[in-house]
C-alpha cells in the first residue's frame, strides 16, 4: 500500500497523471492525525500555503538526500580517483544545507517529523543492500558504481523538482525545488566530465 503512495506522488510530481486525483490540496487548515513512534496519536495543522505535493515533495527529498550523504562520505575516503573524491565533497556541502532548508520547510509547514519511505526501492535511492556492497567496493570499481548512483540520484531530483516547479504551491518551495533543478544540473555536467 505504501508502495502504490510513493507510485502515485512519483507519477503526480513527474507530472503524469491528474495531480489532483493523486494529490488533493489540503482544506486550510488541514488537521490530519499523526503518530509518532512510542508516543501517542497527536493532531498537527498543515499551513494552507502547502498542498499536498508541496509535502510530499519534502518528505521524499530528505531521505533522499541523507542517504546520498551516507554514500558521499564514502566516496570521500574510498574513491580511487582524487578528483572523484573532490567532487564528492563540494557535493556533500551542497546536500547538507539543502536538508536544513528541505527540515525548515517541514516544520513551517506543520508536518510531523517522519520518514514514510523507509524500507522503499525508489528511483534515486540505493537499497540498504547495494549501499553495503558499496561500502566492501574499492578501487575504480567503487568510483564506477559510486558515479552511476549518483548520476540516478540527479536525474530523479531533477524530475522530482520539475514536477513541483508545474503543480506546487508554496513559493519558497517552488523556490528550492527550481535552486536544486539548477544546482544539479551543473553537477551533472561535472560528473559527466570526471568520467571522460
């Protein structure tokens, strides 16, 4: 079921499909039950400047990043190539403000700190098990795998902030989500260029 959710914001932020059916807006103000682990159902208020795939755009976006974080440290100490290693790092620095902009995001709009992704197989994500065999990888055969998957994980940012400068409505997301279109495109063009 969580599986068929994560289809369907994929599909409505790509822009296919009737963002409307997948995604309706929220009443303002939506108040949606929510509960935490160990603790009990709380009620949390949504701001109305966010619809739905303003929200869900945002709770895809952090595990997203935070996992590439994890490989990007890897690549930082096992990439065979300096240059690889370099990027790697000014890589991770982008990432790492990105996530406190994306959690700044979250809790302007009233969203509950949580990660409904986990344990998903989605485009731009490694599973738990290809990120252990990243980890026993070295040599160029690290640096081969390590830029594949970050390649994945650009392309599908791309896509996901494309889907939200069309169909999402707050402006400082719409506003991220155009800064990491242009950002990753650029870094695109560099990994492109590492691996000539």
């Amino acid at each position: 079921m969580k599986a068929l959710a994560a289809v369907a914001l994929l599909a409505a932020l790509t822009g296919c499909g009737s963002a409307t059916a997948t995604a309706p807006q929220p009443s303002p103000p939506a108040t949606v039950p929510a509960t935490a682990p160990s603790t009990p159902a709380t009620e949390w208020k949504i701001d109305p400047s966010f619809n739905s795939l303003d929200l869900a755009w945002i709770e895809l976006m952090i595990p997203m990043d935070e996992q590439l974080l994890q490989v990007l440290g890897m690549a930082e100490k096992q990439a065979a190539d300096p240059a690889l290693r370099a990027f790697a790092t000014a890589v991770a620095g982008g990432h790492r403000d990105e996530v406190e902009k994306l959690k700044l995001n979250r809790t302007r709009s009233g969203m509950p700190v949580r990660n409904p992704h986990v344990g998903h197989d989605m485009a731009g994500m490694m599973t738990e098990p290809e990120i252990v065999a990243l980890g026993k990888t070295s040599g160029p055969a690290f640096d081969q795998l390590f830029a594949k998957n970050l390649k994945e994980h650009l392309d599908e940012s791309i896509v996901l902030a494309k889907g939200i400068g069309t169909n999402g409505k707050d402006a400082a997301v719409k506003h991220l989500a155009a800064e990491i279109r242009t950002s990753r495109a650029a870094q695109l063009k560099q990994l492109t260029a590492l691996q000539t």
